[in-house]
C-alpha cells in the first residue's frame, strides 16, 4: 500500500471510528485491552493522532500529552482525526522524520502506522459492543507486514526477542500474502525452507499478532515452534 492508500483508508477508519464511540457508554470495559473502559480507548487513540500529527508536522520527536477525557468523547476524537489527517495530507511521504519502528526514518512510516493504529483499536472499540468488524484484506495484510517489517526489527526496545530456531512461515489464505521469519536476535524476515507454517486470514493473523481475541490458526509442521513464537509479545 503506498502513503496515499493509507490516508484513504485512515480517513475511513478515523469515520467509523467516531461513529462507534457514540454507540456506546464511557465507562464499558474493552475486553482485549485489560483494564481498560471505552473512555480510556478512545483518548488514548485520540491521544496518539495528536502526538502523530506533531511529529509529521515538525519531523521530530514529541512527547506525548496527557489527555484527559474529554465531555464529548466522540467530538473530540473526531477533531483529534482531523488534526492527524490534515498533517499527513499536507506531507511530503519521502521527507525525513523520527520513528520508532525498523524502517527509513521518513514520514510514510506515520501514514502506515496510524492506518494500523487505528484498524486494531477499531476491533478494540467493537469488542466492547461485542460486535464483529471486517477489515478490508489488503489492510489487514499490509498491518500483518508493518508487525514484521517494522516493529519486529525493534523489538528488544520493549520484550525480549521472540523464540524461533527454524524458519516459520505465516500466509494470509485470503489474500495469498505469506511472510517467512528466520532465527535471529530478534528473528527478522528473511528466506528458507519453513519448520512450520501458520494459515489463516489476513485479518485472523493481524489479531494473532496483536495478541487479540481467540484466533485458532491452521499449523502445519512444527507446531510447538509456531506456538512459542506467536505467544511472544511482537509488538509495543
């Protein structure tokens, strides 16, 4: 997916975003975050656009603000949305900017990480309605790639390195996407014959990363190499 793909789909996720927080009450707990409520969500997200937008627009680091919750949930998240879209419409994609994942130190990491940010954090919101979103695909393939390509280079920051003596091989059965993780410190994509292959849809594997809900993968091969490493934290 290219910046300008990101930024449509951001702009739709942000919208269906807002509508779901005015679906609801403040105080519900959000069952994949712990200890968590609606409330909590929904400024952190919001949070997270206005610390993002600030980085886009002076392509350095920020410290992100305290935000406390607003009276109007949804009004403010929404104004929150705007300010990030509005910053990532007026940036060049290829100019220099702080990140924190394993990739070119440029701005489309932002354009893809918000995508992203904001796609998990809607499965989050409707979990509290105990709802069911569908994301496109193409999406949930690109955050399954963003989990590989760019936070698993990192991911000493914040966890050890995931477990992996073989090859392991993840492939979205909707899209045909597949990713190949090879041992390392941290493992990091790469190429060789599979120990154990891990299958289901590009959204189902998204989740499994992001340590989500109760997905039940199709493994084949080496089964207790594939648990050990998808039972990792893998991401921030």
């Amino acid at each position: 997916m290219t910046p300008e793909d990101h930024v449509t789909y951001l702009r739709a996720l942000t919208t269906q975003f807002a509508e779901a927080v005015r679906a609801g009450e403040a105080g519900e707990p959000v069952p994949d975050c712990a200890g968590w409520t609606r409330a909590d969500l929904v400024t952190h997200l919001g949070g997270i656009h206005r610390w993002a937008a600030e980085i886009v627009r002076t392509g350095e680091p920020q410290q992100p603000a305290d935000e406390p919750a607003p009276e109007d949930l949804a009004a403010w998240y929404a104004e929150s949305a705007a300010l990030l879209l509005a910053e990532l419409e007026a940036a060049d994609p290829a100019d220099r900017c702080w990140h924190f994942g394993g990739t070119p130190k440029t701005k489309a990491f932002w354009f893809r990480r918000q995508t992203h940010e904001t796609a998990v954090h809607l499965l989050d919101l409707h979990g509290c309605a105990g709802t069911t979103l569908v994301l496109d695909p193409l999406v949930a393939a690109d955050g399954v790639d963003e989990v590989f390509s760019a936070m698993l280079p990192r991911i000493t920051r914040w966890h050890a390195a995931p477990p992996l003596a073989a090859p392991l091989t993840l492939r979205a059965t909707d899209t045909g996407h597949e990713w190949t993780v090879v041992p390392g410190e941290p493992p990091a994509l790469g190429e060789g014959e599979p120990a154990a292959t891990v299958e289901a849809s590009a959204q189902e594997l998204l989740t499994l990363l992001w340590k989500r809900g109760a997905v039940e993968p199709r493994i084949t091969g080496d089964e207790e190499l594939a648990r050990g490493f998808l039972k990792a934290p893998l991401t921030p």
